[in-house]
C-alpha cells in the first residue's frame, strides 16, 4: 500500500493544492494528515473541506486544539495567538465539531500517527533531535510513525541491535530511506503551508508499506498568492513574508 502523509496545512490553501496535484501523479491508495489544518493561514474552510475530500485520516494539531478551545492561546506566541482567534471567527459549527472527533493519537494497522510526540501527546512536544526521537519511539506502537509540529522534515531509525537512544537520523530537505529491518521508524514529514527549514517549497511524504521506502519530497506552489490572501485577511504580515523564506 503506497500512503501520501501531509504535514502542517495551516490554511496555505496554494501549498495544500500543489501537494495534492504532485501526490495525484503518484498513484497513492491512502491519505494521512499530521494535524494542524488550520491557523496562520488565510484559507483554512478550503483546505479543511480538501482533506475531508480525501478521506485523510487525520490527528489533532495544537491549533486545531486551540481553536476549538482544547488549550490555552496563552501557549502561543503573538502572531500564533492572532491567527487563531481569527481562524476560530471563520470556522463553521461542523468544522469544530469535526475537530471535537479528532485523536491525539491514531494507531492504525500499518502506523502511529501523532501531531507532535508519542511521548505525552496532549503536550505537543517537538521532535527535533534523535533525543526526542528516542523519547516518543518509547511509545512508538506501530513500526512507522508519523509526526509534525516542527515543520522540518527529518527521519530517525531505530535498529534492534543499536543504542535505542541513538536512532539513525536522515536529514532534509528532501530524503528517501529504505525502512526495512529497522524495528521503529519516526518520519516528521514536514509542512505543507509553512516549511521552517529555509526551503519554501511545500513538503509531503510517501510511504510505501510493500517495499519499506519513506520519502519526503517537496514542491514548489504560488507563495505569491498565499501572501496575498494572508495580508487582506488582516492577518500579521510576518505570517505572509516567512512563506517566501521558509521559516
Ligand atoms: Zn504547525
């Protein structure tokens, strides 16, 4: 079975289009979204109704958690915190509603799929090291898992006979690795709508379970017109120039 796995959408309507036109041209059987849909962007009900469209199985990010009210704003920085109340005022009562039936965890036959660490998720901790890595593969239930949150793509595994704490690391921006014969494998799949690791093409992963290879990929989306559309909502225009940087 080939997966298509999507990062941090945030609203990036533009990212979220070009994403699902690339991942169309590679025959995928399934979908999977790390959480996170919506905040900072300009177009969350669009990129909401896509994913639904997709029949995603989906995890909750901690600005879907936010909006709903599940956690506090006070978490967030500034600009975080504005996107959020602004995104709450666009979300229909469904959309929240869709929200309130999302897990912080989903354990599927072929996967683990979290927005931040398997280690406490309902912390949203963030996996940016093999330290961190080490800690949620601890609680790793499924041989792949999949995560988010950092919005910088990176893989870590973990072989039978090696020092748990020190997970082979993969690094970015775009990686293939063949998963076979490792006993846990951590994929932080990157972001869709707003990469951080000073590549502004938008990021997804595959994974396909016949043959044990995950990769990241990127592609390339009009920046331009997401900018647009995140200035004339209002929202901080810090949120429309990290696009072009990738930060
Ligand atoms: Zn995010």
């Amino acid at each position: 079975m080939r997966i298509a796995i999507l990062g941090d959408v945030h609203g990036n309507l533009e990212a979220l289009n070009a994403v699902i036109a690339k991942v169309h041209e590679e025959q995928v059987d399934r979908w999977v979204q790390v959480g996170d849909v919506v905040g900072y962007g300009a177009d969350p009900i669009a990129c909401l109704e896509l994913i639904r469209e997709l029949d995603c199985t989906v995890c909750l990010g901690n600005h879907d958690a936010a909006v709903v009210g599940y956690l506090d704003t006070d978490y967030f920085n500034l600009y975080a915190r504005q996107a959020i109340d602004w995104t709450r005022e666009q979300m229909r009562a469904e959309d929240l509603d869709n929200f309130r039936r999302l897990h912080l965890r989903v354990d599927d036959e072929l996967f683990s799929l979290v927005h931040g660490s398997l280690h406490k998720p309902e912390q949203f901790g963030y996996v940016l090291s093999t330290v961190e890595a080490a800690d949620s593969m601890e609680y790793q239930q499924k041989p792949i898992a999949f995560v988010g949150h950092s919005h910088v793509p990176a893989i870590y595994m973990q072989s039978k006979d090696g020092p748990k704490n020190q997970p082979v690391f993969v690094a970015g921006p775009e990686m293939t690795a063949d998963t076979t014969g490792f006993e846990r494998v951590l994929v932080n799949v990157g972001s869709v709508g707003q990469p951080r690791d000073e590549d502004s093409r938008a990021a997804y992963a595959i994974f396909d379970s016949t043959t044990g290879i995950v990769r990241v990929s990127r592609v390339a989306y009009d920046i331009e017109t997401a900018q647009q559309k995140i200035r004339a909502a209002g929202l901080p225009s810090v949120l429309a120039d990290r696009l072009a940087l990738g930060v």
